[in-house]
C-alpha cells in the first residue's frame, strides 16, 4: 500500500455533489457521516434492535489527568469506541448506526447521569442487516 492509498482510504474524498441554492460542493469521504446516517436514521425500528449502546464521558476523570488536552482525548477517544463497535458489528454479521442527533438532558437522565460531569457522547444502535 503506497502512502496515497493510506490517505486516501483513511479520510480521501470519494465525490462530490453540486450545494443546493448556493455555489460550491458538497464533498463526500471514506469516514462515516453522522449527518446522512441520521437522515436515514428514520429507517431504524429501535424496538427491532438488538442492542442500543451509550457512550458516555466523563470529564474531570481526563482533564485531571492530561489537562485541557484532556478534552481532545475523550473526543478521540469516543470515535475510536464507536470505530471499534462498528467494525465488530459488521465482523459479527450485524448492522450498526451512530446516532449523532439525540437530546442530550433526557438520555442523560434515562442514564441516571448529570450532564455537566458526565454526558451522553455518542449512541450506536446495532441489529439486523
């Protein structure tokens, strides 16, 4: 693998589309996109699921540990759970969809957590294909 393939399989550009009522484009990547999972997220009988999972961060425990850097750490450090999940998912013969539009305070408290200490990061449903 040539050092071109490993950029663009890791975040290269695969299309494109024309933005509506503006001018530009609309560029489309190797990674998933939480937006058009989303849209599609309508599609997904959560009561079918086999398994819903929260992910959940909790601040003060990495900032403690590696100051405002901390921050940057527990955003990568979601991405990489749910990477993981999802690969496992589709190794296991099983579908997987990050939900990035959800409301915070109410999953938050279905959790049984407080929000400002620790939040809800990111949820992934998984079933079915």
């Amino acid at each position: 693998m040539t050092k071109t393939q490993l950029l663009y399989y890791g975040y290269g550009i695969t299309g494109k589309s024309d933005l509506k009522r503006q001018d530009g484009y609309w560029y489309f990547r190797t990674v998933p996109n939480i937006l058009k999972k989303n849209l599609a997220a309508d599609n997904i009988q959560l009561e079918d699921s086999s398994c819903i999972v929260f992910i959940t961060s909790v601040f003060l425990r990495t900032m403690l540990k590696y100051g405002e850097r901390g921050y940057r750490f527990i955003l990568q450090e979601i991405g990489f759970v749910g990477q993981n999940i999802s690969l496992v998912s589709e190794a296991l013969g099983l579908s997987s969809c990050m939900l990035g539009g959800f409301l915070d305070d109410e999953i938050n408290s279905f959790l049984e957590i407080d929000g400002p200490s620790e939040t809800i990061q990111n949820i992934i449903v998984i079933g079915h294909k």
